[in-house]
C-alpha cells in the first residue's frame, strides 16, 4: 500500500515539472534611438531594451557590429523591474565623423537559447555649417622673452663625452690585451713536463680529423719530444738525428742514473724510425700506429719526467702554483676594478647629462631624432617663384611642373610647384606659383574671389593625399613686412609613414596680385614638438616679394 501511495505523489509532480520546463519564456525585443539627424563628431545613444516576465539569461552584442557606424562606448546592461515585467536595457554610444547617410543592421540577442533580432534603423549625419566671417579673429600674440635662463646645447660637449668613454674602453681593450699576452707567455714558460703533456693532448685530437697529414702528424710529434729534452736532459735534441737521440738516453742511463729498460728504448727507437720514414721516405703507417706511436712517447716523456731529481720536480711543481695560480687571481682582479670603474664613470657622465640637458633631450641627441636633426641643420632662404614669396626652410624645396586639375574659371593652366617630403620626417611642405586667366578673371571678377578659389584647391590637394577630417578656419595672414594674404588652418587626421599617430594640422597661405597666385601648404604632426618648431619658423620668415606687395 505504502509503495502504491508514494506512485500516486510522484506521477502529478512529475507532470507539473514538465509543464514549468516546457512553458517558453515571452521576450519582447526593441531598439530605439532619441533622434535620426546627427551632427558630424556627435553621439549617437543607440537603447536595446528586452522585456520579459521573469529573470532569464541575456547576451548582448559586445562587438562593432553597427556598420559604418564606430563605438564609443559599451554601458551596462540596467535591470528595471515594474509589477510583474522586468525590463533589461542595454545603451551603446555610436560616433560618425563623415557626413551621410547609415543604417544600423539588425541585432541578435539571445534570451535563454532563443534568438531575437531588432529591426533595422536608418540615420542621417549632417555636417557643420561655420560662417568665418562671423567667429571672432584675434591677431597672435606678441613674443615676449622667458624670464628663465635658457640653456644651450653645445655639441662640443656631446663630443667630449663620447671621446671620453671611447678612451675608457680603449684603455680597457690595451689593458686586457696586455694582461692576456702576459699570460700566454707564463703558460709557454710552464715546466717542460706540462707543456709536452698538453701539446701531446691537443695533437691526439687531430687524430680523428679526416684527410690527417700524417707528416705533419709525427713531424709535430717528434718536435715535442725533442723540446722536452731540449729543456730537461739533452740541449742538443733539435739538431741531433734519431739514433743520436736514442745513444745519448742510452748513456745517460748509465751515467745519470735513469733507469729505461731496453724494451722501452727499441719502442723509441722504432718509433722514431718509423716517423723518419713518413717524413723523408712518404711511408702511410695505419690509424692504428699512430695511436700507439704517440703513446710511446707520452710514456717516454712520462717515464724521463719520473726518474728527475726530485728537486726539479718540486721546482717545477712549485713553478706552476706560484706562478700561474696568482698571475690569474691578479688578472681577475684587475679586471673587476677595470669593469666597475668604467661602469661608475659611464653612470656618472649620464647622470650629469640628464641633469645637464634633460632625458628627452638627451635621449633625441643620442637616437638621432629626424626632426631635431632638421630643425637644428642650416637652413636655406630662397625666394620662389619669379617674382614669388620668400621662404626659409631647413632644405631647399625640390621644383616640379604640373597643370590645375581644378574646375576653377579664374586660375590659369601654368603652374609651378615646389615640394619637401620626407619619409621618416611627419611634414609636408607645398608651394604653388601660378598665373591668373586675365579673361576669366575680368568677366567673373565680381563673383569669384581668386584667393577662395586657391583656397579650394589647396583643401581639395590634400584630401587627394589621404588627408581626413579636415577642420577649416580662416584668419588674415600678416607678414612681418605687413603683407598681407588668406590664411586656413585647422587640425586633421592623417597617417605619416613610419608614425603611429593620425592627428595632424595644416596650415594654407594664399597670396595673389593682378597677375599671380601664391600658395602655401603646410601638414604636419601635431604633437611632434620639434616640427612645430619649424613650422613656427617656416610662417615667420613668409614674405612675398616686393612687387608682388606693390602690385
């Protein structure tokens, strides 16, 4: 009965969980935004908002999937809840800086496994319309001298600091080399016992060495065996033959008390033999004997060096560790305090320089920075242009023909342009001579004001070299001799080679009499201290020529 019961309980509870499981959540996905006409540079608040009757499990979009459109910004995700609904609302802030019109796409948002999509929305970015004659224009600012003491760079300085570390580290090559030439010669004064052991050792390492001169082998071979007893019992061992050489240890064997066995004496003896006939009779003996010849005199050697007086092997022991042993601890020392002093000396002479010149400053001299180097070179005053403007420029500008391609009807086909551009330096310089169309000018001459229109091109020119975001305004130019021209500036965005950075300026002068048209077309990096500088030289050495200011 008991088991029956509980069958009864657990078949309706298993169907309520069914039904709890299988009831689908209800989601009510939309997008809305507050307007459909923006300004260029304004934002856009793009609102999704996911109604539900319960808490359920939502993934917004978190990439730029808005088009044309780039984002800002991403907001949280805010939970509202009112009576029985709960409203889920995720804001994105858009941006667009091109006029036009855009469409948002569609969005999936998936609530719990399902997925819903907003609808697609349309936009317009409208751009800004500015009247200059109506801003306030302000004449710059008089220079005026700093207070501070200014101080200067002198290279010969720079010079002086880098002779100097190059004299330390010349002193430490002489100096190391010195010590190490010192050094070889005690191991080549090493008692004769060691220096044959080790010549012995590094010639049984040719061995192995394919193509072997097997004469140079045993001419080296019986060399060692003669210096050592050059330096030990026979002083005539360089010039004696073999047979001499084996006499002579024969009878020391008897007067100087060695005791060498004949069998080892006949081992020599063939040994020596047997290297004269490679030597003089081109004899090729097997690998095999090489090994074993050259045993023979390692034990040769061995044996001599045994039966020494034990004085002379204590000498020589006792040469070996008084000599060498504190010649190295001397190198090493000297070596150290060497190292450290140049390091002390190289930290100090930085420091003094940052305190001197300044890091950056330091850091630009040391790096080269191209546009240090260009501001600080000797510059060149020409004038452009016959009669033209007077400009000062770091570099003589390069001269190239072209024709206008601008639909102007008072600018004339003839045009001569003058131009600076370099790679790794983030400006451009620009200059444009032509003649006005004297018949287009007299007819339109009401209408069309021929500086407006050198005006247009030069904006046009630089938007065709990839210049964006162009921000005008106009202003008076005034030179320093009073002439007078149109001026249009403003920042911009564009990608010098070599830099990370697209923020940018540009600079038009416009200069016309009744026969000419001159332009002038800076663009630079903004930030780039050093180019400001020489833009800031360029505009106030401008000056037009004199009858250019008299016509």
């Amino acid at each position: 009965m008991r088991i029956k019961k509980i069958k009864f309980l657990f078949f309706p509870c298993f169907m309520l969980a069914a039904l709890v499981c299988n009831n689908p959540v209800v989601a009510q996905l939309s997008a809305n935004i507050d307007s459909t006409n923006f300004k260029i540079g304004e934002e856009i608040v793009l609102k999704l908002t996911v109604e539900t009757e319960k808490l359920v499990a939502l993934k917004f979009p978190e990439k730029n999937l808005f088009g044309s459109l780039e984002l800002l910004e991403s907001h949280k995700v805010d939970t509202i809840f009112k009576s029985s609904k709960t409203l889920f609302v995720k804001k994105y802030s858009l941006i667009q800086f091109s006029p036009g019109e855009y469409t948002i796409p569609k969005l999936e948002v998936r609530v719990n496994n399902k997925i819903l999509f907003t609808d697609s929305i349309k936009i317009k970015v409208v751009g800004v319309k500015t009247d200059p004659n109506k801003q306030n224009s302000y004449n710059a600012k008089p220079i005026f001298k700093s207070s501070k003491p200014q101080k200067k760079t002198n290279n010969w300085i720079l010079i002086l600091l880098a002779f100097i570390a190059a004299a330390i580290g010349l002193v430490i090559y002489l100096r190391n080399r010195r010590l190490h030439a010192e050094l070889k010669e005690k191991e080549e004064a090493l008692p004769p016992y060691e220096l044959a052991k080790r010549s012995l050792f590094e010639l049984n390492k040719t061995i192995l060495i394919e193509n072997l001169n097997i004469k140079l082998f045993y001419s080296e071979l019986t060399l060692i065996f003669r210096k050592f007893l050059n330096k030990t019992i026979y002083n005539k061992s360089l010039e004696s033959t073999s047979e001499e050489i084996v006499n002579e240890l024969r009878a020391l064997e008897v007067t100087g008390g060695f005791k060498l066995t004949e069998k080892t004496l006949l081992s020599l003896q063939s040994a020596m033999q047997r290297a004269d006939m490679v030597k003089f009779a081109k004899s090729l003996p097997a690998a095999k004997t090489l090994h074993a010849d050259l045993k023979i005199f390692e034990n040769e050697i061995h044996n001599i060096n045994r039966v020494l007086i034990e004085a002379e092997k204590e000498r020589a022991n006792k040469g070996l560790t008084e000599n060498k042993a504190p010649l190295k601890n001397k190198i090493i020392k000297k070596q150290k305090k060497l190292v450290l002093g140049s390091i002390l000396a190289f930290v100090s002479v930085l420091l003094i320089s940052v305190w001197w010149f300044g890091f950056e400053k330091l850091k630009d001299v040391i790096v080269q920075n191209p546009s240090k180097a260009l501001l600080d070179q000797r510059w060149v005053k020409s004038e452009y242009g016959a009669p033209g403007v007077f400009l000062e420029t770091p570099v003589a500008l390069e001269r190239e023909s072209k024709k206008f391609t601008s639909d102007s009807t008072s600018l004339g086909s003839t045009h001569v342009m003058f131009s600076f551009e370099k790679r790794n330096i983030p400006l451009k310089i620009i200059l444009n001579n032509s003649f006005l169309d004297n018949k287009a000018s007299n007819t339109n001459q009401a209408k069309v004001d021929p500086l407006e229109e050198m005006e247009e091109y030069g904006l046009n020119a630089l938007e065709k070299i990839g210049v964006e975001n162009l921000l005008p305004k106009r202003d008076v130019f005034i030179s320093a001799s009073g002439a007078k021209g149109l001026k249009t500036f403003g920042p911009a965005n564009f990608k010098f080679p070599a830099q990370p950075e697209i923020d940018a300026e540009f600079i038009i002068l416009n200069f016309s009499d009744s026969l000419r048209l001159h332009q002038l077309v800076l663009l630079w990096r903004a930030n780039d201290k050093y180019v400001n500088k020489i833009v800031e030289r360029i505009l106030s050495s401008v000056e037009p020529n004199k009858e250019l200011q008299n016509d």
